[in-house]
C-alpha cells in the first residue's frame, strides 16, 4: 500500500482519466434506471494514509439524455472509501486488504416519478449503488494490486490498461 497514487498507472485507460497526481475522472457504464441510461461520471481524490489510502469523492454528474442531465442540479452524493493493509499475514505470506466505504445521495424525486413511492426509488437507488459497489470496488483492488507488485519489481514501463472490462 506504499504506492503513491501519483504512480499508479494500471488503470482502465477507457474508464480512468487523471486529472493531476492524485485525482481521477472515473466513467462509469452506462446503467439502465428505468426507461432512462444513465452515466455516472465521478471525480476521485486518492489520499495516502500510512496503512492504505482514502478514496473521496468530489464530485459526480450523470451523463445521458436531455431529461437525465437536468437531474445533476437536483442531487448531491457523498463517498469516502478508506482502503487499507493492517491485518497480519495470512499462511500465503500475503496481507489482505481491507475496504469501509459510506456512501450518500440525497435527490429530489423529479415530477415525472412523484407517483413512484419514494420507498421504491429509494430502493432502486441503493440497488443501482450496491451493484456499482460490488463490480468496480473489487475491479479498482485488482488494479491496485496489480500495479503495485509491477511497481514494487521496478517496472517503469508501466502504462493505462483500456481492457473494457467492467
């Protein structure tokens, strides 16, 4: 967990943009919400800590039709996803990683599904959340694991990945 984010190179080339040392823009795929795609663009702060590193969300718009983007004024949403090294050697000689994320969205329900229970969008929001959670966390680990063992051999000919997988 020593790797500077500045350093980390083994990212989605097609999902993953840096920004600067420390901040991406991450694309997610295009997620059916109803009868609307929808694109989450997020904007990630990645800060070394001393046994891992914190994730922060700083920003996050939606990409998609006319109607879905003029939701961007009407949510806010929160991340911080701590990711970290602490645990003691397993009996394969590797330490696991361990992640505690808190995510938070407040929206304004649009006109249009006002007549949808809030419980249901509600629902369907988390949803939408724990899917993204459970395929890009998981992805984003491997990455990190992967570049960090190049990184750690030497490697200096490390570049962007674009598999286009999610």
């Amino acid at each position: 967990m020593s790797l500077p984010a500045s350093q980390y190179s083994v990212l989605d080339a097609e999902r993953i943009e840096r920004v600067d040392d420390n901040t991406f823009r991450c694309y997610v795929y295009r997620i059916k919400f109803f009868a609307f795609e929808v694109c989450p663009v997020l904007v990630v702060r990645v800060d070394e800590e001393p046994d891992g590193c914190c994730i922060r969300l700083l920003s996050c718009k939606l990409e998609g039709s006319p109607l879905v983007e003029a939701q961007n004024d009407k949510f806010s949403a929160s991340m911080v996803n701590r990711v970290s090294c602490n645990g003691g050697m397993q009996n394969s000689g590797m330490q696991p990683l361990t992640t505690d994320t808190t995510i938070e969205v407040s929206i304004e329900i649009p006109f249009a599904f006002r007549a949808i229970p809030v419980e249901a969008i509600e629902s369907t929001g988390t949803q939408v959340l724990e899917q993204l959670l459970r395929i890009m966390l998981p992805r984003f680990l491997r990455q990190l694991v992967k570049d960090y063992r190049a990184w750690a051999s030497g490697d200096t000919s490390r570049q962007p990945l674009g598999t286009g997988e999610l």
